[in-house]
C-alpha cells in the first residue's frame, strides 16, 4: 500500500509539473535568455527546383530586438535586423528596408524575433500560439490569424528545450519550407 501511495504521488507530481508548463511557462524561459551566438544549417525546400537549397553560418541574437544572420554557404549574405530596419548585404550591395510600413512582412520578422524575446504579446498579434511538450522538449507551433499573413504563410513551427530555441520551421502558404537548425555557440 505505501508503494502505491508513493507511485500515486509521483505520478500527481509529474502530471501538475507538466500541467504548469503553458505558453506563459514557456515565455518567461525564453525572455530570460539576454541573447547568444549559434551556428545554423537551413533548408529551404522549394517546389520548383529539383533539391533542397542548403546554407549555413551564424546568427547572433541581443535581447530584445537585433538578430544578426550571416549566411557563409553557398553565398556570403549578412542580415540585420535592429527594431523595424532590415539591412541586407550581399556581393558589396546593402539594402535597408522600414519593416513598420510593411506589416505582413514586420508580423513574419516578430515571429522569429518574437520567439526569441519570450514576447508572448507580439506573437499573439499575429499568430494563435499552440503548445506541445515539457520544459526539456517543446514545440510551439504558430497559426496566423491575420488573412493577409496566412495567404503567405500556413504555419511556423519552434522547437527546443528550456530557454533555447533548437529548430524554426516556416511552412508556406504554397508548400514550400525552411528548416533552420540552430546550435548554440559555446562561452558567446
């Protein structure tokens, strides 16, 4: 009988722990993360070409608003993204881009950025938030509820563990994907 007792309280242990893992659990871990530097592989999956396009480099993340992306392979290419302003360098050219006037394309950057910040508010302006998993393996899968976001886009899809972010997959409103693959950079 105290083997049962004993099981039965390990077992309502475990079950209100997993039960007090919510979008709001989740959120509070992410925003406790200040920024970091990671590796990434990404594979785009585009339906018109034969196979997937492969890049890889490094991004770098400052808590709450730059996110750097330095693509390496297959060409070099630096994205920045500081508040609303997007600049992109390629090949000696730099492009800087006012995300504020164009909201489709601020809702896609504040999904990513968003995530990262823990900023639950600025994702539910956009996204019906969905939650699967524990502390050490979640997934939070975002659902555009805005029209004009879902005529592009059909689903985001993030995954990790604890206060990291492991993989982001961006599913198009036409099929075609992106797999990111982060890898966080030890001691940055």
């Amino acid at each position: 009988m105290k083997r049962i007792l004993v099981l039965a309280g390990l077992l309502l242990a475990a079950s209100g722990a997993s039960a007090a893992f919510d979008v709001a659990q989740l959120m509070a871990d992410l925003a406790r993360n200040k920024g970091g530097k990671a590796r990434f592989v990404e594979t785009r999956t585009i339906a018109l070409l034969d196979k997937p396009v492969v890049a890889t480099g490094e991004m770098t993340y400052t808590a709450p608003d730059r996110l750097e992306k330095k693509t390496l392979t297959p060409k070099a290419e630096t994205l920045l993204l500081e508040r609303n302003m997007l600049s992109i360098e390629r090949e000696k050219q730099k492009l800087t881009i006012n995300l504020g006037n164009q909201p489709e394309a601020l809702a896609f950057v504040d999904s990513i950025r968003g995530t990262l910040a823990g900023d639950r508010a600025a994702l539910e302006r956009s996204y019906g938030l969905h939650l699967a998993g524990t502390p050490d393996k979640w997934t939070l899968t975002l659902l555009p509820s805005d029209t004009r976001i879902a005529a592009l886009l059909q689903r985001i899809v993030v995954s990790g563990n604890r206060d990291r972010i492991r993989t982001i997959e961006y599913v198009q409103a036409d099929g075609d994907r992106s797999l990111l693959t982060l890898e966080p950079i030890a001691g940055r």
